[in-house]
C-alpha cells in the first residue's frame, strides 16, 4: 500500500526546474557552469513510489555547444547520476552521486526536504570551456526515472562497492561503473518518465 504523505514544502513553493548559469572557474576563465535542481522531488507521486520501495533516479547530462557558426554544434558534454533511496526500516533516505568512477554519499536524512536543499546547491560539473573568443552555451537535461524492483539488488551491489572483476584488474572501475549504470537506464513505472531543460545564456571564455 502506498504510505499517505503530507505536502511537501518544496511542492508548495514552486514548480518543478533545472538551471544552469555561468560562473568563473579556478583561475579566473568565464563560462564554468552552475548546475542547481529544484522542487525535483517535490513530487507526490515520486514520494509515494519512494516510499513503495523504489529508488528514484536522476540523470543529468550537461552540453557544451559552440554558438560562433552558421549552426550550433556540440562540444563536449558530462553525465551523472543521482540515487535517492528510503529505507523503511530506519526510516532514512540516502543520496548518492555517481560521476564516472565516483561515487559520493550525499548523506542520510529524515525526510526529502534535505536532499532537496543539496541538489538545489549550485554546482560544478567537470566539463572544460575552450580558450579563447568563440562563443558558447549550456543545455542542461534531466531525466527522473523511478527504478523497477528487478533494479534493486544490482543497485545494493553497485553501491556497496561490489565491482566484480574490476576488482581483479580484469576492468577498470570506470568500465564497471559505465556497466552498471545502463542497468539502471529502466522504464519510468507507469510509463512516463520526467524530464527538464535548461540552458545558459551565450558567452565568451575570454
């Protein structure tokens, strides 16, 4: 049965967003991104799933496109996750980041309000600007997925640190962890699937 949830603060104050502005990155060049989520999971329909006993997952993908020519092209670009877990027996949801290699807990709290206030954090996602005049934008995309039961013992092993053979030295951890992230790429229960954008405005490294 799904658990009765009371509003959330984050669903009463806005909609669901994405943004991604500009910043300055070590060593004074412009253009770093400032990547923040917001009212992500405000969502009732994700909390009561979460409390149902399945994961959320998002994935986020960060572009670089070049503005200087005719047509638009693509640069560069990052991807990462975050995993948002309840344990209904302490009563506790987790968060954990998982960029390439590394994986970063996010910490444990009581209640999705917390979480909310990390993603709404701005951050730096690793993705280099060329040097030099060209001009350049952000699109940012976030995909919220609700991962299936069949998800659930392979994302526990993941996360523990069970990397199989990648522990051997038959593959790097990084090959290990790309694997495991296509098992999490599952349909949204109910067949839908939430999805934001963003970009940035045009600028110059220089």
């Amino acid at each position: 049965m799904l658990a009765a949830l009371p509003p959330s603060r984050a669903a009463a104050q806005g909609p669901a967003h994405v943004e991604v502005s500009l910043g300055t990155a070590v060593g004074g060049q412009r253009g770093a991104p400032l990547v923040r989520s917001i009212h992500i999971l405000g969502d009732r329909e994700i909390r009561e799933m979460m409390h149902s006993g399945f994961p959320a997952r998002l994935h986020y993908r960060l572009e670089l496109w070049g503005a200087s020519g005719f047509f638009d092209d693509l640069k560069r670009q990052t991807e990462w996750d975050v995993i948002v877990r309840y344990n209904p027996l302490k009563r506790r949801y987790t968060a954990t980041k998982i960029e390439g290699d590394r994986i970063t807990a996010l910490g444990s709290f009581d209640s999705l309000d917390p979480i909310e206030a990390v993603l709404a954090q701005a951050t730096t996602p690793a993705l280099a600007v060329p040097d030099g005049h060209d001009k350049y934008y952000y699109n940012l995309a976030l995909d919220v997925q609700m991962m299936s039961v069949s998800d659930l013992d392979e994302v526990e092993r993941w996360l523990k640190g069970d990397l199989g053979p990648a522990v051997h030295g038959e593959k790097s951890p990084g090959t290990a962890i790309g694997q495991g992230a296509k098992t999490l790429i599952t349909k949204l229960l109910g067949g839908q699937e939430k999805h934001y954008e963003a970009r940035s405005k045009v600028f110059r490294p220089r």
